[in-house]
C-alpha cells in the first residue's frame, strides 16, 4: 500500500503531478491511499516512491482527455474525503479505456459527474449570496466585508471572479476554512475567520432593502422555484431574506392590489373607436413600456370580423414597421392559419401590450417577456378593442396574450385547445406562441408543430360552426 498526502486538499496541480506518476509507475487504485495534510492517515501505508531520475524512463505512457481534466479541476474541490481515490481511479481506467468518459452509465463517470455538478452549483451560489457591507478600516480607508460559508472548497477557485468584478474596492471574504483579502493591487490570503468576524449590517442596508421591497413582484412569484434557487441554508446571510416569508405570505393581496392599481388608472370613458385607440396606445406612458422609446403597434383587420388573434406584445420587426405580427412568428402563423383553412386577412389581429419591452445588446434589440403588471395595465386597450370588435372567437397566442384577455394567466398546456366561454359569449380558443416553436428543433419542434396545427384546425371548426 502507497501512502499519497496533499499538503492543500485542492491543489489540483499537486494531485496531478502525484497522480501522473503513480500511473507511470504502474501503481493500480487499490494500491493507493490519498490523504490530505487535515485528514486521516493510513499508518501501515508506505511513503509513495521517491520521483524516477530524469534520465529514467517511466513504465507507461500517461494520457487524460480535456473533458476529464477539466472534471477533474472541479471534482477536486469537493468535500467528499473519497474525491481523490475516485479521480485517480478514473485517470487509471482512462489509459485503457479512452472513451470511458463518454458512457453516462458507468458509476465512476457518474459520480465524478455528480461532484463536478455541486462544485459549479456551490461557486454559482458564492457568487450569487456573497453579500458585502462597509468597514473602516485602521487607515480611515473603506472596506467591504463579507461572510459566506460554502459547502465545498471552492474559495480560491473564485477568487478571480471577485477580483475582476470589483477590482477597483478594498474587501475581504471571510469564511470558516480561510480568507480572502483585495487591496486594490494583490490578493492575499488569511486564516479561518467565524461569523462574528463580519460586519451585521451598515448604513446603506436599509436602502438596499427598501429596494428589495420595491421590486418583489408578488404576480411573478413561484415560491418552489425561488427555494431552488435560493434555499434557505444561504437566507441567515442575506440582509433581504428576513422580508421574504412576509413578502411570500402577502403576495396574493398584492397582486390584487396591484392588478385593482391598474384598473384604477382606466376608469375614463371607453375609447369611442379603433382610431381613438390608436392614437391613444400612441401617446401612453403609463407602465414602463410605454416610455422605453418605441412606437405603439396598433391592431390591423377588419372591423366585423368573427375572429380577432391576440399575441403577446410587438416584436422588433412589428415596431419597425408599425404592423403587427409581420416578423418571423407571424410568417409561420400565417402558414400555420392557411393550411388549417383559416385566412389571416379576415381576422383582426393585435397583441396584450401594445409597446415593444426589449433589452438592448450592442445594436440588437431583444424580446423581454412583459410583466402581469404590465400586461394587466395595457389590457384596457384590449378591452376596447374587444368591445368594438364584438369578435365570435378570440385566439389568444400564449399565456401572456390569455393573461391580457382572461384577467389571469392559464396553463397553455392544460387549456390549450379548448373553447373557454366569455359573459360577453365569446369564446377564447388558446394556443402555443407561434415564437415558441421557433425556438425548438429536433424532435420537439417537430411534436410542437404538431400540436399547434391540431389547435388551428379545431379552431377552424368551431369557426365553421
């Protein structure tokens, strides 16, 4: 038995240098016992064998692939002490089977797979819950101090992150294995620190969380994906985190009051015409939308006509040219319509929002799905267009175009397909986003293609009905 210690338990470079040579050697796995200068110690193993002069030539060739190696930089961090063993079990099984890596199945590849995965989740997690607040240091100069407590020894392995995205601060990084220091010119590297070691709060915490308040948006909550997202174990660390259980326990009175807000602001006169609404979606400023820059895109189709198409808000190409639903996702609806035996040119078509909500990037501009908020403010104008129209059948493309036409937001999955009855006795036919399918391929795009031309033909039937 050979006895392997790593002075630092995620030092890959040494594991490698140590694991490269125990290969050479013809040490097979079994034959090793790795052990960390903090670990436990195997004390009937023998010291691994002094290095092969240089003018010696190893036993065997080593070979490890770049899809392993980087595994490998991960799955060293980890916690688990069998890490290492598993690591070099796998380079040794790599030097006569190549491809091992490739089969998903094997119960090495998937557990050096699985440590890969924590690593990256627990170093998106620093990244995301490192949560600073300001000191004064000795000098009269500023620091910011933070206190997180990874699962896994990822410190070091993100300290470049923290560095190039503030590298222009004083701040350290304290955690229960060691810390991290910025100056401003080089990073250094301190003992293990404890919780009480870091600020509890400071002056612009407030403000922080008066933010935090503002922009919890109670009708885009989904408390599940939230905790996946941000489980609870990080929340003693997260100044906002104490507002969240009263936040999540009130949001559905919110959401009410938010949606009862936007009605409020609707409570004039309907709009007389489809040219009043025109020319009052044009002028509209009141959600965010409205005021991002961008022309209003008015409905377009005739006046009588049974069946009125709503989307859920212009695209890059509809503000462009002012017309709704001429983009890619109105190409492929218009296909979708004729060969289900519906015409487009006898249909109003419009959308939920009336503004096009985008991001910029560089010189593109990309689609940035409206809020509930938003779209329950714009549904006034939807409304009156729905009043003037007095349409049989309404398609509504999408939840965000159902949301603006029901008052709530439906699975399309569930609902898709089936005629919803309205007081005014119109019936909403719901449907995919034409924009959906275009994001699919493969498979998926071939099945959601399937699905959408099954929606249109009911809709032609209940038309012809």
């Amino acid at each position: 038995m050979i006895a392997v210690d790593l002075a630092e338990p995620d030092d890959f470079e040494a594991w490698r240098a140590e694991a490269r040579r125990l290969v050479a050697l013809g040490v097979p796995p079994h034959e090793a016992r790795w052990a960390e200068a903090d670990g436990p110690r195997d004390l009937f193993a023998a010291p691994a064998p002094a290095p092969a002069p240089a003018s010696a030539a190893p036993e065997r060739q080593v070979r490890a692939s770049r899809a392993f190696m980087d595994l490998a930089r991960k799955a060293i961090l980890h916690s688990d002490p069998g890490r290492l063993a598993l690591l070099y079990r796998v380079l040794w099984r790599l030097q006569e089977q190549p491809r091992l890596l490739d089969d998903a199945a094997d119960g090495d590849v998937a557990a050096l797979e699985r440590l890969a995965k924590q690593v990256r989740r627990d170093i998106h997690k620093m990244r995301a819950f490192v949560r600073f607040r300001s000191v004064t240091d000795e000098d009269g100069t500023e620091r910011y101090v933070a206190w997180f407590e990874p699962d896994h020894r990822i410190e070091r392995a993100n300290a470049d992150f923290f560095v190039n995205r503030f590298a222009s601060q004083r701040w350290s990084i304290l955690t229960p294995r060691l810390s991290l220091h910025w100056d401003g010119a080089a990073l250094l590297e301190g003992p293990p620190a404890s919780r009480g070691d870091a600020p509890s709060q400071d002056a612009a915490e407030e403000l922080w969380l008066g933010y935090y308040r503002s922009i919890f948006n109670p009708a885009r909550l989904k408390v599940g994906m939230m905790l996946r997202e941000m489980p609870r174990r990080y929340w003693k660390n997260l100044p906002e985190a104490r507002q969240i259980p009263d936040l999540i326990a009130g949001a559905q009175q919110r959401e009410a009051a938010m949606i009862a807000t936007g009605a409020s602001l609707f409570e004039e006169a309907a709009p007389p015409s489809l040219a009043a609404i025109a020319g009052g979606i044009e002028a509209c400023r009141r959600c965010a939308i409205g005021c991002n820059g961008t022309r209003a895109v008015m409905g377009e189709g005739p006046a009588n006509a049974d069946l009125m198409i709503v989307g859920e808000q212009p695209g890059d190409t509809e503000e462009r040219e002012h017309r709704p639903f001429v983009g890619p996702a109105g190409q492929l609806l218009d296909r979708a319509l004729g060969e289900a035996g519906v015409d487009r040119q006898a249909a109003y078509v419009t959308n939920a929002v009336k503004h096009f909500k985008f991001t910029p990037r560089g010189k593109r501009r990309l689609h940035q799905t409206p809020t509930a908020g938003e779209i329950d403010i714009c549904r006034w104008w939807l409304d009156g267009e729905r009043a003037l129209l007095r349409p049989k059948v309404i398609l509504a493309l999408g939840a965000s175009g159902a949301r603006g036409l029901l008052g709530r937001t439906p699975s399309i999955g569930k609902e898709r397909g089936q005629a919803i009855a309205q007081p005014d006795g119109t019936k909403v036919w719901l449907t995919a986003h034409p924009s959906y399918l275009l994001r699919l391929d493969g498979e998926a795009r071939e099945r959601e293609h399937g699905r959408f031309a099954e929606d249109l033909a009911g809709l032609a039937r209940m038309l012809r009905g």
